[in-house]
C-alpha cells in the first residue's frame, strides 16, 4: 500500500506543478477570470480534462510496445529527468505569467481547450515522464497508475480553479511572494524526481552496475 500511495503522491506533485506553473493555460485562467468572471476562469481550469485522454492514451500504447527495450526506455527516462530539470528551474526563476490584455475570443472553454490542446508541455509531459510512470506502475497492478492520475487531475483542475478564485478576490496574488515561495518549493521537488528519473535511466542502461552501484 505504501507503494500505491507514493503514485499518489507523485500525481499531486506533478499535478500541482502543472496546476500553478507559469504557462498558456493558467495565463488564460488569470486574464479569463480578469477580464470576464470567476466561473469563466474555471471554464478555462478545466480543459485538461477534455484534452489530455488522447495523449495520455497514445503515449502509453507507444511506449508499451517499447517495454522490452531496456535501452530506448533508458534513454526515455534520461530524456524525462532533462525534462524535468527544465520545469524546475523554470518553477524556481518564475515571477508568474504576463498577460496579454489585447486578447479577446467569446468561449472560454472553447480557448482553454484549443490552448491546451496546442501546448507542447502536455505532449512533452505524458511521453518523457507521465507514460513511463503509468506503465511502470502497472507492472504491479492498475491501483498505482489509478492513483497517480487521480491525484494528477484532482491537482491540476483543482489549483488552476483555485488560481481563479483568488485572482477573482485578490488579483495580485500572482505577483505576491506566497505564489513565489510556492513556486520554489515545487522547484525543488521537480529537481529530487528529475535525480530519481535520471537514476532509474542510468541503471536500465546499465552504467550503474559498470560503476558497482
């Protein structure tokens, strides 16, 4: 069982990342509920429900195929901690989005969607990092990889919807230094499972063992 819930516990850090993370979406998130109404940033939170299954769903049936390979699914997990590097010095420099108040389009779910839809990140995400994780989970039964995609989404709908309440109360809340320190703190964390990606890439490649680690 503690194995089951460490998925979980990734899922909610990755999800929160993802929830709160400068970007297209929650950029979206911020200027919809500015411009319009708290529940249309909500609208916008909720896109990565509706777009993220295919991709979820394709990345996993690819790399499926590729589990047999030690090397390509090494090379994956290394490509995943690079990854995640970049996330997290990404969470660690960030001063939160800049919004483009010139934008303008009439559904907001409608724009989230799209958004979401053309966001490299998502892609990048479930194939280098997400995919690996579901398929190595289910190798011991599907209650992990139920777990962290529970978690996962639960995160990311719930802090972006969480982001349009209190953009809607305190609109400054994105420049204040509590959105910062959060910022740091998931940086960090993103740098311990980009060193534990790396890890698990070098020993499927076998260098840890040529080293006697």
């Amino acid at each position: 069982m503690e194995y089951t819930f460490s998925y979980l516990i990734s899922g909610t850090v990755f999800g929160l990342f993802a929830g709160i993370a400068p970007g297209p979406l929650l950029t979206l998130v911020v200027a919809e509920t500015l411009r319009r109404s708290v529940r249309d940033g909500i609208k916008v939170a909720l896109a990565p429900a509706l777009t993220d299954l295919p991709i979820i769903l394709a990345s996993v049936l690819i790399l499926a195929k590729l589990t047999a390979y030690d090397t390509v699914i090494g090379v994956i997990s290394l490509t995943g901690g690079i990854y995640l590097s970049y996330l997290g010095y990404e969470c660690l420099t960030a001063t939160g989005p800049e919004l483009d108040e010139k934008e303008n389009h009439p559904s907001s779910l409608k724009k989230g969607v799209i958004t979401n839809f053309l966001n490299p990140h998502p892609y990048l995400f479930w194939i280098s990092v997400g995919a690996p994780i579901i398929i190595k989970g289910a190798r011991a039964g599907m209650l992990g990889p139920v777990f962290f995609l529970a978690g996962f989404y639960v995160l990311i709908i719930g802090s972006k919807i969480g982001v349009a309440l209190i953009v809607g109360r305190f609109g400054r809340f994105l420049r204040s230094k509590a959105y910062g320190f959060t910022m740091k703190a998931l940086g960090l964390a993103l740098l311990v499972f980009a060193f534990l990606f790396f890890r698990d890439g070098l020993d499927l490649l076998g260098f840890l063992k040529a080293v006697g680690l």
